[in-house]
C-alpha cells in the first residue's frame, strides 16, 4: 500500500481581540506617548505600531486623534465619585472621607496625565479645556461643596459660603500635591496626602 503525506495543516486563525480590550489597549498606548512625547508629536500611525494593529484597525475604533483625546477625557470624567457615609454626626470624618475620594481621583495617574494633555492643548483646543474643566474639574469640587452645604444645613459646621469654603479646603489639603503631580512625573505619597487632609479638616472644624 503506498504511503501517502497527511495533508498540510492550516494555521489557526488569529485570537480576535475583544473590541472592549482593543479600546483599552488604544487609550493606553495613546495615553503613554502623549504623555512622553505631547500630543501634536504623535500620529495615529506612532499609535498604531505600540499598539501592534494596522492603523485601519486603529481608524475603526476611534476616528481621528482628537477623538482618542475626547475618549481619554471621557474616560477620566467617567471616574466613580460617591457620596460620603451617610452618617454626618461627625462633621470632620465626613469632610475627611469627601477630600480622600478627591484625592484619589485627581492624584490618579489618568488624570494628571490627561490634565497635562488639556492643559498642552487648550490654546488650540479650547472647547475641550472648558468642557474637561467643567465636566471634570468642577464635579469634584462639586461633590465636595454639597458635603459641606449638608453639614451646614445640619448646624454642624458655621461657614457663610459652601463653594468658597470648598476652595479652600481643596486647596489647602489637595491643591499642592496636585500642582508637584501636574509639574513632575511622580505620584505622591498618600499617606502625606492623607496626613495633610486630616491637619486641614481639623483647622477647619
């Protein structure tokens, strides 16, 4: 009987990538050179070859560049905030949580690298600074200003306005950690961080 060759195997289909993981991998890769190399420097090809995609994959998932930062803005405002423990008998734990949950979020590394980017940016792209500062910046302090409007109501801390108590607070406990982060490449340490939160509220309180 002769011997016949088994016939040739065919190579398997390439693993799909889920496109919930492709956009991540995109906002990442984007968010990486932004951040290294600024903005306008960077082309949807640069992004394209980090991510190790063709740039027709890359189109199908975001149109253009700006987009990408549109997404990467999104994606920050998108950052759950949520209100302090209900229990507001202790006006100085409640201030102390609301400013840690701040913090957390404006001291993350997405966002002191999408604020560079907006800041970078806002002379050629201001109605994307207005719309990052008010859908982003201003809902935290937002947050903030209700927890202390809350506790006023109760009679449980005097002050005679809420939003410009809450600059103060954010200034005084958050607003230098912010500004090293937007200037340097390193992430401060929380527990500073918490430690300056707590000297704030209690000089506050």
């Amino acid at each position: 009987m002769p011997h016949t060759s088994p016939p040739p195997t065919r190579p398997g289909r390439p693993v799909v990538m889920p496109p919930g993981e492709r956009r991540r991998r995109i906002m990442q890769a984007a968010e990486d050179l932004f951040g290294a190399r600024g903005y306008a420097a960077v082309s949807m090809d640069d992004i394209a070859q980090r991510c190790e995609m063709s740039k027709k994959t890359l189109y199908e998932v975001f149109a253009s560049k700006e987009d990408l930062l549109k997404a990467l803005i999104a994606d920050v405002e998108a950052y759950p905030l949520s209100e302090s423990p209900d229990d507001e008998s202790d006006p100085a734990e409640a201030l102390r949580s609301t400013l840690r949950m701040l913090a957390r979020f404006v001291l993350s590394s997405r966002h002191i690298n999408v604020s560079r980017l907006v800041i970078s940016e806002s002379a050629n792209a201001p109605e994307v600074a207005r719309h990052y500062y008010e859908q982003g910046m201003m809902r935290g302090k937002g947050l903030l200003t209700a927890r202390l409007a809350a506790l006023k109501r109760r009679g449980l801390i005097a002050v005679d306005d809420v939003e410009a108590a809450a600059d103060m607070l954010f200034g005084a406990s958050i607003g230098f950690f912010l500004l090293t982060s937007l200037a340097r490449r390193t992430r401060p340490n929380m527990k500073l961080v918490e430690a300056r939160i707590a000297l704030a509220v209690d000089r506050f309180v």
